[in-house]
C-alpha cells in the first residue's frame, strides 16, 4: 500500500487529504523484471563460457589433426591422437560446436 497525506488550510480551516493506492500489482511486476535480468545475466554467462570452451576445443582439435599427419599412422601416438576425434569431443562439446564449423554456416567436417 502506497500512502500520500497533504494537509491545507482553506477558508480558515485545516484539511487533510489522504491518498491510498494499492501497489501489489506494481511490485510484482517490478519483482518479474528483476528475475527476468538475472535470467539474462545468467544466460549471457553461459553463453560466454560455451564459446570459450568451443574455442578451447577448436584449438585441441587443431592440435591434434596437425600432430596426427606428422607421425607415423601405425604408432602408439597416432592411437592416442585419433582417440581425440569428433566422437570423443561429442561427448562434451556443446552442440552448436557439432553442428557448424565456428564462424561458418557450413557443417563442420570429420578428420580422414
């Protein structure tokens, strides 16, 4: 409840008015906006480390498809850096990573 009082003298008299509006309605609507911007922070948040983390992710496959071409297919290492595939990032890109290559509207492309 919102409460404004004035007071006045007229023809040699005091009065007062008093003015009460409920405000409920207001309130709540004040109290959406504000889980609304908290919800939007928070989204901005996330969005903000899944981009982080695909580019972190980029750089690993990167890394991983240039060492692969540098030794030898029947060794040890290459094993260990074809485990570093598309299907292993799968399991923890986010999947807008999986569906486009970064910055291309273009399906991202599996390693030979």
């Amino acid at each position: 409840m919102e409460v404004h009082v004035s007071s006045y003298i007229a023809e040699n008299a005091p009065h007062t008015v008093v003015i009460l509006r409920d405000i409920t309605e207001r309130l709540d609507l004040e109290e959406q906006v504000r889980r609304s911007q908290k919800l939007d922070a928070l989204g901005r948040l996330a969005g903000g480390v899944a981009h982080d983390f695909n580019n972190l992710l980029t750089v690993i496959m990167s890394c991983a498809d240039l060492a692969l071409r540098a030794v030898p297919q029947e060794s040890r290492s290459a094993d260990d850096l074809k485990a570093i595939d598309l299907e292993s990032i799968e399991k923890v890109a986010p999947p807008s990573r999986l569906s486009k290559t970064p910055g291309t509207s273009a399906p991202a492309r599996s390693r030979p």
